[in-house]
C-alpha cells in the first residue's frame, strides 16, 4: 500500500470518528460581570447541558448541572 493510499485510510478513519456537532451546540462560556463581588452568569444553549465548577474561598468546589438557560453564580 502506498503513503498516499495510507494516508487516505487515515484520514477517512479520523473524519468518521469526528463528531459533527450543529451550530448552536458551542459550549457555554461564563462571562464575568462583575469583579468586585465575583459574580458570573452562565450561559447554555439549547437543548444542551453544562456542568460548571466553581471554586469557593474555602477549597470546596461547587458543582452545577445547568440545563438551556442561563445561570447567575455569586462567590461564597
């Protein structure tokens, strides 16, 4: 088998197992509001969910599965 025909194989093989996601499916991106308080709204498009990690003053991590919407954190 050739490099070219190798490389064809392969490049077949990685664009099947890359998923094709659609246009609105981009993940969420917190957006920082305010920097004084620490505050955060959460963004998720729809029909996708999010899990958001936020780190306390204290070490403890919060956890939040946020379904389509948007979300308003304020640090602890």
């Amino acid at each position: 088998m050739s490099l070219r025909t190798r490389l064809g194989c392969l490049l077949s093989a990685v664009l099947l197992l890359t998923p094709v996601l659609p246009a609105d499916a981009a993940p969420a991106r917190p957006q920082v509001h305010d920097l004084k308080t620490n505050t955060l709204d959460v963004t998720v498009p729809a029909n996708t969910t999010a899990t958001v990690r936020i780190p306390a003053r204290d070490g403890s991590i919060d956890v939040q599965e946020i379904a389509s919407g948007t979300c308003h954190f304020e640090a602890r």
